[in-house]
C-alpha cells in the first residue's frame, strides 16, 4: 500500500512536469491571439487586447473596471451555463459611473475620463508621449459625437425582426474606431492594441445574450463628417468607409454551430471587402457591407439605441481644428454639346461669307457605249424564301446598248414594256443596281470617272403633303444650293421655276396625298412638282422616268417643256413627240436607233426596208401616221431588225442647241444662278447645321402636323395603358408575393415597349427620297417623330403606372427608372430603323412595318410574322422573369447577352431594391424582415451592382445600332449618287 501511494505521487510529479514543458512549448511557439490581438513584443507568451478584452488570448471581455485599466482590468469567467465561454450577464459585472455599454466601453462624462486616467498613470500629463502634443493643454474630455478625433468606442443594440425570430435574446455590437491611434490617451495603456500598425481601424465584436458570437476587424479606413441644422438644433452625422474586412466566428459560439440549424459560420467567415459604418446624430448606426446589404437592405444592419464615447485631450480637439481644412473641388472642362453646336454656327457663318461665284452652268453632255446588264435569275428552291436567293442563270436586260445626247437637247427613250428603258435610265442617273453591268457612261467634258450633278425623277411622286408647293421647292432649294446664295436670291430661283412649270395658281395650294387619299394637287402637277424640286438644285442632267404616265396630252406637254434632259415617254403624242431633239428607242435591251428626232426615225426605218435584208420586214411608214407610234409598232412587231450601227449616230451632227436658244430669248436662265464647276456630284452644299435647321422646319410643317391625329393617339392610349397597369399592381405590398408582383410590373412596361416599338417611323420610306442629307435627316426624326411618338407616351405610361404601383416614391429613383425606359426605347427604334432601312428598296418586296428585320430578310410575310412571334418570345423569355437565368442550359444561356429587356429588366430592378426596399412577410409563423435585394437575387438571379453596367450596355446597343443607322443611310445616299 505504500508503494501504491509512492508510484501515484510519482505520477503526480510526472503530470505536472509533463505540463509545464507543453505550456514552455506554447510560449515558444507563439500565443495565439484572438479578437484580432497581437503577440506582445516584449513577451512572447502574452498578447496585446483591443480595449474591453484581456487574458491569455484576448478572449474574455472585460467585467468592471474602465479601458485605462489595460492588463490589470478584471475579466468575466467562463460559465457551464453558457457552454464554458465568458458571460458578461452570468458574471454579474457592473459598470462604474461614467462608463456604460456592454462591457463598460463607453465613457458617458468628462470626470469619468479624468478619474480613470489619474488612476491608472497618476499625476501623469495627458499629453505625455503623443505625437506633437506634449506641453499643450492635457485635459481630458469625454467626445459623445457620431465623429471622433483619435480613438472612440460605440455601443450599439442590433434589433431586427428576422433575426430576433432565430436568436430572441439580445443582440450588441460594440465597435472600436480609431482614427490615429497615436493621438489617443489610450496609446500608452498597458496591455491594450488600439490598431494594427497605428493605422486607422475598426475592431467590432457582437455579443449575444453577454457572450461573444464573432469579431471583425478593417483597416485602413477614411472617416466622412457632416453637420446640419434641423429644428431640434445642429446634428452631426459620420460615415466611416474601410477596406479589407475579415471576420471571424467563434466556434461552438451560438451563432457559429451552438445551434446547428441555424450555422453562421459559412457566412460570417467569408465577409470581406468593405465595411461601412454609418452614424448619426439619432443614435441610429448602420453596419454595411455587400453581403449584410443583400439580406438586410442597402442600409445594411440597422443598429439603434446606440452610445458613443471617446476619451480625448482638449489638445487633440483644438489642433485638429486649426490644422483641418476643406478638400478644394477640382472642376475639369468637358466638350458639351454647346461646343459642338458653337463649332456648326462657325461653319455655317463661315460658309455664308464666301464668295458666291455665280456663272454658267451647262455645257454637259451625255454619253454611253456598249452598255449591257445582266441580272441573276432566282431558283427555285426553298431557299428562295430569304431575299438573297440561289443563283442559276442570268438574263439579259440590256444588250450593248450606246447612244449620246448633247447639251442643251431634249431625248425621248421609246420601246414597249420590258425593253428596259428603265433600267438604262437609272444607269444614267447613277443607281446602283443589283445586277451587273458593263460598259461606260461619260459626261463630257468631264474627265471618265467623274460626273457632274445628275438629277432624277423617279416613276411615283413622294411629296411632303403638308406643305404648299412653294414651300416644298424652299426646303429643297436651301438644302441644294450654297450658303453664300441670299435668301432673296433662293426665293427667286424658286419663283422663276414655278412660272416655268406653270405652277403659278397653285403655288400656296398644298399638295396633299399624292396616291388619292387626300385633297390636293392633281397628278400632272404632282408630277410637274417633282421635277421642280430637282430643278431648283440647278442639276446639269435631268434624268425623269415616264413623266407623262397617267397624264393628258396638255399636262404631259407642259412637263416635257419644263426642262432638257433625258426621259421615257410611254405613247406620247404627235405634238410631244416633236418637242424631242433626239430619239432612242429600244425593244428587248436592244436600241434599234439613236439619233435626230421628228421624221428621221421614220426615214431610217424606211431605207432600211428599201435595202432589204434582214430591214425587209419592217413595217411601212404612212404619211401623217405618229411616228412615235410607228417606232413602238416597229419596236414591238419587229423586234429582231438589227441594231443601229454606231457611226449612224447623228445626234452630235444637230446644230440645234435648245439651251442657247432659251438663254437668247428669255436673258439669264435658272441656272446661271451658280456655277457647278467645282461642285461634287450628288453632295448638298448647304451646312450641316442649315440642313438641321431645314430639315426641322419640314419636319415642324409637315410630319408634326401630319401625325398630330397619331401623336395624341399615342398619348392617350399610353394613358389608358398606364392606368390599367397601375390598376392592376395598385400599391403592391412588401410580402414577397409582392416583390413579385413589383418586378412583374417593371417586366410588363418594358414588354410594352417591345411591341409598342413595331409601329416605329412607319413613314421613313416614304419621305426619305426627298432631298434628305443622311446625319441631318436622322437627327431630324429624331427630334420629330422618336421623341414625340416613342419617348414621350412611354415616359407617360410608365409614369402612371410607377407611382400607382407603388414603386420606389424618392426622385433619384424615379428618373434613374425613366433613364432606363428611355436607353431602352432609343435602342429598340434604333434597331427598327436599322431594319427598315436595310430592307431592299421599291425594286425589291416590301413586308410593311410588321418587323423591320425578318422584312429585309424573308420574302414570305407569313414566315416573317411566325419569326416576329418568336423573337418577341426570345426577348421575354431572356428577360429573366419567366426562367430564372441559371436554370437555363449552358448551351442556350450565352443568348443572355444579346437580349436588351434582359439587361432594362435587370437595371429597372436593381433600382428599385437599391431604394432599401425591405421586405415584410411571415412564413410558418416566422416573421421575416430581409432585404429586398436577397429576394430578387433568389427569384431572378439579377446582379445587385448591375445598374450601370446595364446602362452602358444599352448605351453600346444604341451607339451600335446608331452606327449601323447612319453607315446604312449613307451607303444608301452613295448609291443614290446625284439622283437625291
């Protein structure tokens, strides 16, 4: 038995040996250090607490005491009631007077400060061993503000209903700031770690039910101070902003796995980034980081019922003060708009104080050798439904085909349908045509490759039918002709051509629609009005297709007289058909003669069937017979006669020059107004800022009032609309059925504008033929037609239906909702104008405004509208309301990035929960109070810091489409060549 009692008090030595080496073992080691403390330098086994913390490891709060206690201060013990962590509640610790919080952090008085000071370094000065302070005045306040000079620490009690459902006891944050912990009399405690590294900081720990559950630390951080004046006195606000945020919770805690179900640790663990802390003068802090904000709201966890106190020298207080001063505002210079308009104001001033060097224009001839024109030949197949169908063989339109006409003369291009004298016309004008062609076409006496200012009266008039005739010849007239000509001067030119058309009585009348709709001119003086507003551009070739289709033998009469050039004629009469200096008929892309008119066709053909051969079956010419007539009859019943050799060609043999017989009897002619000398073809010599402002007059007179009826329709259904959609999501709640109904509601305004938009510039094909600079003519639509009948009823129906609905009621909210709506209107008639005028033109098909791009593309209307249906579909379906984005595969998902609602949808969204839209609900009995924003990301998967960069996508979508606009419309203007 005693050797029993021997060998155990052996074993008792061995234990305690056994200890001491593994506590040596840890010493040397290291301590590890929690709350973000740091091993002390001068004692390896012991570690430096922030203030309110102490023990081996920082673990335990302190229990009593004040913070200039450091290392001596008393601590709260671990208790089994509350799983072995120490329990501020259970260790019944007292604060001393002066001091409050939990933990008893916070001084609340003056004397508090000095008393604790005084005992913890004795008669010591308070300034003693800070940076700069020593010697000034050393007594100590206690700063109970929001704003702190050196090193302060808040108390704050965190109610939320959601969390108070899971953890109902009560909830504390306590924060330490520390601005500069260097100037703080905390600096010299023992024991006490104010910031790592003396930089600016934030430690924070939140307590639950007196136990610490987890601690946070960031650093460096900035602090932003306000003051305001409200009726209860002035108020200080501060907001401090800090980096590099980590956490850490406390494991077996109750919020880190005391309770399984409810584990935090994931969470809490993986905060980082920034940390805001928001304080104001109300007692009011806000605990704000991304995460926090996803659930809790923009405000991040709200805090009330907060203490403030800091214990500072009046030194501190007073050479912050006098050494503060205000960050001057740099303001930087930016382009505006003014400059760009500033800069087309000096061009134009510019312009108009040139020279005018006003000579004479003529003196252009017209040549064309060997010209042939082949177009492709579809197949069938069904692949002949998209418009650039497959090739199988050509046919020939024209067949070597030359003639000639000189300055001055007037030539008549005859043959029965298809014998292709449209088509040879349009050659001569400077379309582009799809087919292939060969051959030259000149105008002496310029140089091969350049051409002089051809003007070209198309088949069908496309007038503007609000304005008078002499306001259309106005518009066109200040588009054409220089700056440097007077208005004066413009207006007689203007004038002069009137009388020439014989247009004088109805000058003031207005034209109306030309296609019988609408009362207005006649079709002879529509057609007469058609070639004035190629006339007052003084062109060097007029080129009119079949001006006198349609027309009696007087008005036909009357056109043809209005200028020289070069025209079709279908059937005219004996007395038109001897106004014609020359004659070119063809038959099947062939020309059988080209030469001197009135009887000298009939005479050719004559003595080609004298000479027999393959002339013996033309047919005889009788006495008094229309030789128009008789050349038609020869070009339709005798069509295989052989072509007219080229040397036969007697037109440059006439002495006749119409032009100068004109100028001799009637003076100066129209135009000798100006000389077209160095003038490029086909280019609008006015400004670009005289076109806007024309352009915008038209505009004014005609397309605002013609679709005044539309505009007010527009207006008055989109308030029927917005009525009935904020009817229907009337003041929706904030349940989380209401959050649905909510993005239901913004998904509803942007689908409408989706469809909406399919009516959009329904009439650009109609008035962009007339006299139209492409960049003016698009600014002009618009100012005239986007913003009148697109942007302003969508800002109406969206505006009713935001504030019925109950959407975010602040003003930044709501205009930056507006801003939205209006990128994603620009954007959709962006690309509906971009699809109408890609479309083939006249030549072509024409599928109407049903949906711009599957028109250009399908030649089948009913394919178009099935593609329209699914297109509409695929935007709805991207949008991400119906189909939550990740559920969609990842094959189909990149589709996402083409989608534009889904980009309005997420930004109008995004919006409307950055307002700290909360939401309020029960589920199962468990009151629910989260943010907004961790509903929209669970239902929608919408990105919470998306806004701007959906702006700048939708941004890039309109410049895009705003590019691929005006690179269409100029294409289009190069092709029209001089024929606009």
């Amino acid at each position: 038995m005693p050797l029993l009692v021997v060998q155990n008090h052996g074993l008792y030595h061995l234990s305690c040996v056994l200890f001491v080496l593994l506590t040596l073992s840890a010493s040397v080691t290291g301590q590890t250090c929690t709350n973000y403390g740091e091993t002390s330098p001068s004692n390896a086994s012991s570690c430096l607490c922030p203030p309110g913390f102490g023990g081996a490891t920082c673990a335990q709060p302190g229990c009593g005491g004040t913070i200039f206690d450091g290392s001596n201060r008393s601590l709260a013990q671990p208790s089994t009631s509350s799983s072995g962590f120490a329990n501020l509640t259970a260790s019944d610790c007292t604060c001393e007077s002066g001091w409050g919080g939990v933990g008893c952090n916070v001084c609340t008085t003056s004397s508090a400060c000095q008393v604790a000071y005084a005992a913890a370094n004795g008669n010591a000065s308070a300034t003693s061993g800070l940076d700069g302070l020593s010697g000034l005045n050393d007594t100590m306040v206690c700063n109970t503000a929001p704003t702190i000079w050196a090193a302060g620490e808040l108390s704050c009690q965190v109610n939320n209903p959601t969390l108070e459902a899971i953890y109902p006891l009560q909830s504390t944050l306590n924060i330490l700031r520390t601005l500069n912990g260097s100037l703080s009399p905390l600096h010299n405690t023992s024991g006490t770690l104010l910031s790592p590294s003396t930089s600016s900081s934030i430690y924070a720990q939140l307590m639950y039910a007196g136990v610490e559950q987890f601690f946070c630390t960031a650093s460096p951080c900035t602090q932003t101070s306000s003051n305001s004046t409200t009726s209860s006195g002035n108020t200080t606000s501060s907001t401090w902003t800090c980096q590099n945020l980590s956490c850490t919770c406390i494991q077996n805690a109750t919020f880190c796995g005391g309770v399984p179900v409810s584990n935090l640790t994931g969470t809490i663990d993986g905060l980082t980034g920034t940390l805001i802390v928001a304080c104001d003068s109300t007692n009011t802090c806000h605990f704000q980081q991304d995460v926090i904000n996803s659930v809790f709201g923009s405000q991040g966890l709200s805090m009330e019922g907060c203490v403030f106190g800091e214990c500072v020298t009046q030194a501190v207080i007073d050479t912050t003060n006098a050494t503060s001063s205000a960050a001057a505002a740099s303001g930087g210079t930016e382009l505006s708009g003014g400059t760009v308009v500033a800069w087309g104001w000096y061009v134009q001033r510019a312009a108009k104080k040139l020279p005018f060097n006003g000579g004479q224009s003529g003196g252009i001839s017209v040549r064309w050798s060997d010209i042939s024109y082949i177009v492709q030949s579809p197949q069938n197949s069904p692949s002949s439904l998209i418009s650039k169908s497959t090739i199988r063989e050509g046919k020939t339109i024209l067949d070597s085909v030359s003639g000639s006409i000189e300055s001055g003369q007037l030539m008549a291009i005859l043959g029965p349908s298809g014998a292709g004298k449209t088509t040879l016309v349009e050659l001569i004008a400077g379309k582009t045509k799809s087919g292939q062609y060969t051959g030259s076409i000149t105008f002496p006496p310029y140089a091969p490759g350049h051409h002089p200012r051809v003007a070209f009266v198309p088949q069908s008039d496309i007038l503007p039918s609000m304005l008078t005739v002499r306001e259309a010849l106005t518009f066109a007239a200040s588009l054409r002709l220089p700056e440097a000509l007077p208005a004066s001067s413009k207006a007689a030119l203007v004038s002069t051509v009137i009388s020439k058309l014989g247009l004088d009585d109805i000058a003031e009348t207005r034209i109306g629609a030309t296609d019988g709709t609408g009362r207005g001119i006649s079709g002879g003086e529509a057609r007469r009005v058609s070639i004035g507003l190629e006339l007052v551009g003084c062109p060097d070739v007029l080129v009119c297709d079949e001006p006198t289709s349609g027309l009696d033998s007087v008005s036909a009469f009357r056109i043809v007289n209005a200028a020289e050039g070069t025209r079709t004629v279908h059937q005219p009469s004996s007395r038109l058909y001897h106004t014609f200096d020359s004659v070119h008929l063809l038959s099947k892309g062939r020309a059988l003669y080209s030469g001197p008119g009135g009887l000298a066709p009939a005479q050719y053909f004559m003595r080609m069937r004298e000479g027999g051969g393959a002339g013996a079956d033309v047919l005889p010419y009788e006495e008094g017979y229309n030789v128009a007539d008789y050349l038609l009859d020869i070009a339709s019943e005798s069509p295989d006669i052989p072509s007219m050799p080229l040397d036969h060609n007697a037109v440059g043999k006439m002495g006749l020059s119409a032009s100068s017989e004109k100028k001799a009897d009637g003076g100066k002619d129209v135009e000798a107004l100006l000389s077209t000398q160095n003038l490029a073809p086909g280019t609008y010599v006015a400004t670009f800022l005289t076109q806007l402002q024309v352009l915008c007059g038209r505009e004014w007179k005609s397309t605002l009032a013609e679709t005044r009826a539309l505009f007010f329709t527009h207006v008055c259904v989109a308030c029927v609309l917005g009525v009935f959609c904020g009817g229907l999501y009337y003041q929706t709640g904030l349940t989380i059925a209401g959050f649905q109904a909510r993005v239901g509601c913004l998904f509803f305004m942007g689908s409408l504008i989706a469809f909406s938009s399919l009516s959009a510039l329904y009439n650009i094909v109609e008035i962009r033929p007339l006299f139209l600079p492409p960049t003016a003519w698009l600014l002009s639509r618009l100012i005239f037609d986007v913003i009148p009948l697109r942007i302003i009823p969508t800002i109406t129906v969206c505006t009713i239906t935001y504030w019925m609905a109950g959407l975010a009621h602040d003003a930044v909210h709501f205009f930056k909702f507006l801003l939205v709506i209006v990128l994603y209107t620009l954007g959709h008639d962006a690309l509906c104008m971009y699809f109408l005028l890609s479309r083939p033109t006249s030549s072509d098909y024409w599928l109407g405004t049903q949906n711009f791009l599957l028109g250009m593309l399908f030649r089948n209307g009913g394919i178009a509208i099935l593609l329209s249906a699914l297109s509409a579909l695929y935007q709805m379906t991207y949008a991400g309301f119906f189909v939550h984005i990740a559920s969609i595969p990842p094959v189909l998902r990149w589709l996402r990035w083409l989608c534009p609602l889904n980009y309005t949808l997420e930004a109008i969204s995004v919006n409307e929960v950055s307002s700290g839209l909360m939401i309020e609900d029960t589920l199962q009995g468990v009151p629910v109070n989260v943010s907004a924003t961790l509903i929209m990301q669970l239902l929608f998967g919408f990105g919470l810091n998306n806004y701007y960069r959906d702006i700048l996508v939708l941004f890039a979508f309109i410049a895009g489409l705003g590019v691929a606009v005006i690179a269409v419309v100029w294409l289009k203007d190069r092709r029209l060549g001089s024929a606009t």
